[in-house]
C-alpha cells in the first residue's frame, strides 16, 4: 500500500512544480508578489491580515483563501474591499490538508493580477503539508501561535524550515501561558537557524506594523531575501 | 494529476479499512479498548493525557504516540511508567500529516497488549486527515482549544463529526480571548448536533475527572456509546 502511495505522491510532487512554476510566471509577467501564508489552525492568519492589509501604503493587494469549508475567512477578508478569492478544497477528497499549485492555478483567472501588487495565499492550517506543496509563491511566510506550545519547531520542523519568516503570534497571552519565550526561540534556531521572527498580536496589533512594512517591502520588492 | 491521486487515495483508503479492522480485532481479542486521539497541533493533547492517566483506577494504560519527528511526546509519556510507543511518520512521505491504520498496526507488537486495558493513540496534530483514516479504534475524541477561535467547527466539519466527545481544552483562557463560548457551542452542534462534550484545562485541572471518568468507562467499556 505504501510504495504505491508514495510513488504516485511523488509523481503528484513532480507535477505540482511543473504547475507551480506556471503561477510563478503568471505573477511575475504581472509583476505581482506572491505571499503563501502558512499555520495550524487558529493561529490567527486570517485575523492577522485583517489587521494589515488594510492601507497598505501604495500597494494594491489580492487574497486567496483556501479552506476545507466554509466561506467565512474569504468573507471576513472581503468586508477589507480587496479582491478575494476561495478555494474550496472540499471537492478534491474530502477536504485536501493543503493548497496544491493546481488549485491556485485554477483561481487565478478569477483574480484581476494586472491590478495588484500583492497576492496573500493563506493556506489551509496544516503544520505539515502546505510546506510540501509549492504553489508559485515567492515567499513563504508561517503564523505560530503561543497559544501552541514551544515544542512546535521540534515537531514540525519542515514547515518552519521552508519558511523565510515566522510570525510568532498571539503574544498578548504569554503571560497567561506556561511558555518560555526563549526556548521557543532556541527552538526555532535549531531547526531554522537565524530565521527572520517578529513578535505579533493580532489582537492589540504589536508589532504588527513590523509585519506590514515586510509586506510592502515584499511587494515593491526591496531588500527581501526572494 | 487530481483523477490519478483521488483513485489511489480511494484504493488506500480501502486497504486502510481492512487493516483497521484487522487492528479492531486484535484489540478486542486482548480485551483493550482503543481510543483515537485527535486535535491540531498544540491544542493540549499530551499535557491532557499527563494529567489523566496517571493512577486511572483499576485501569492498565498503554499509549501510542504518532508524530512527524521528534520523541518529545513519548518522553513525556513515559515518565507516566505506562507503556508507551512512538510512531514517527517521517520516513513515509517527508512527514504523513496523519496515522493510518498500517502505521498502527506495526506498532502493535511492540506494545504488551494482553496486560492493556485501554489504548490511547494520539494522533498527529492535524484537523484534517485523521478524521478520514480509521486506525481500528473503538472511540474517536478531539480536543479542540479555546485559543483557536470559535469558528473551528465550521472550518473543520469532517474531525467535529467523526468524534464522539470534544474535550473543549484551554478553558483557563477564556477571560483573556475574544472568544464566544455560546457561540462556540451553537458551532459545535451545527456541524455534530448534541454531540457529548467536556469542558476541560489541562494546564489547571479543572473538567479533568470527568475526562478521566470517560476514559475508566470507555476502558471497562460500560455506557461509553461504542
């Protein structure tokens, strides 16, 4: 059973370059930044650009939103007035774990990319299949939340690996958590070393200009690493 | 490539159901009762299961640990002197997001299965793919916590509804989030209407007998729903 899974998903891995490879000179003949945005669920991706893309200075934004089900990210993202598009991941098989770079390539004729600057995928909350699967980004960004422990980059090492920034999220709570900020850190230098990190809440909004001047930086494509 | 992958997971999601009930088998042979533990990464599954098993009166314990890497889970576990094996998903496909039944079935003979009464496997921290492999477990529970917001169920149908107890975990937050627990609970039976729930804090203690409660029953298998 396995060798037969495994060949087929490398085959699977190999045709998502291909495809992936696609977006990425769609975006780049519309000179347009493409953000994969990546957590577990509940990290707070999607209240997190709530918080930022609004008046993004000079740069004019799109979102996908990929999810099992429901519409209501893409609805939440839509009340931004920045063109939205979901990707319903329900209809593959039972609800894929992560965006594929076919599935991005199927929305992108819904999404005006002449017009923008810079797309956000947010990806579906998954710590380990979305890292597997390039979709056409340029970079690719991940939301870790407190709230999940400082064990996370041990566990998941290849998601916080693929990732050139971490946001490390929800830091309004750490003093209500059972978490060490620096172990965390050492964490994550040991399966990332040196890996760009800001300190986040999406709830009070520290540091979150940080986070929206790195998206400008992205989208004007200055002095972030591609 | 989407037809190709759909057919194969169809043909493994076969296979898988054979093997889980050939994993069923043995457990009910040696009298074991076989809880799936699911939930997203860092909502409190093995904090949950420190402060629950320890002296589970009249109940012998074994736990099965499934993680993409690291043993950090298993070491915890067995500083509890319960039986305890670790399955690492990695070398299948650079991480599965989830166990299968094949992958439980080979962690079998390391585990002293005649002297169990209960076996609880924690599953990989994922809200999408365990729900969909069956693993030869009696009982299916989740533990979803508070901090991941309160729209979880809607996102992720498929895991609510495959599960017959929510452990709601992380209640100790409540004053500090924005979170809904009314709402959360309306959520809740949309998807899995009446659906037993728990609300639980790993971190102070509190709901925790009633999980363990849940647990001695589901182990001498009296009015646990099967």
């Amino acid at each position: 059973m396995h060798r037969t899974y495994v060949k087929v998903l490398e085959d699977v891995l190999d045709a998502n370059g291909t495809i992936a490879a696609a977006n990425r000179a769609d975006f780049d003949r519309a000179d347009v930044t493409a953000v994969n945005l990546m957590s577990a669920p509940g990290a707070g991706k999607t209240t997190l650009l709530e918080r930022s893309l609004r008046w993004l200075e000079g740069v004019r934004v799109g979102v996908l939103e990929g999810d099992v089900a429901s519409t209501l990210d893409a609805d939440r993202i839509a009340h931004l007035h920045v063109p939205v598009v979901q990707i319903d991941t329900d209809p593959g098989f039972g609800g894929e774990c992560h965006l594929d770079a076919n599935m991005v390539r199927s929305a992108l004729p819904s999404l005006p990319l002449d017009e923008l600057d810079l797309l956000v995928i947010e990806n579906v909350g998954n710590l380990v299949c979305p890292a597997e699967f390039r979709v056409g980004e340029h970079h690719r960004v991940m939301v870790s939340s407190v709230a999940e422990g400082e064990d996370k980059p041990l566990k998941y090492p290849l998601m916080f690996r693929a990732c050139e920034l971490v946001l490390v999220n929800k830091i309004d709570l750490l003093p209500h958590l059972d978490f060490d900020l620096d172990r965390y850190l050492q964490n994550l230098d040991a399966v990332h070393p040196g890996v760009e990190r800001l300190l986040v809440s999406a709830k009070t909004g520290e540091g979150v200009e940080a986070w929206r001047e790195w998206l400008v930086r992205a989208a004007t494509r200055e002095a972030v690493p591609a």
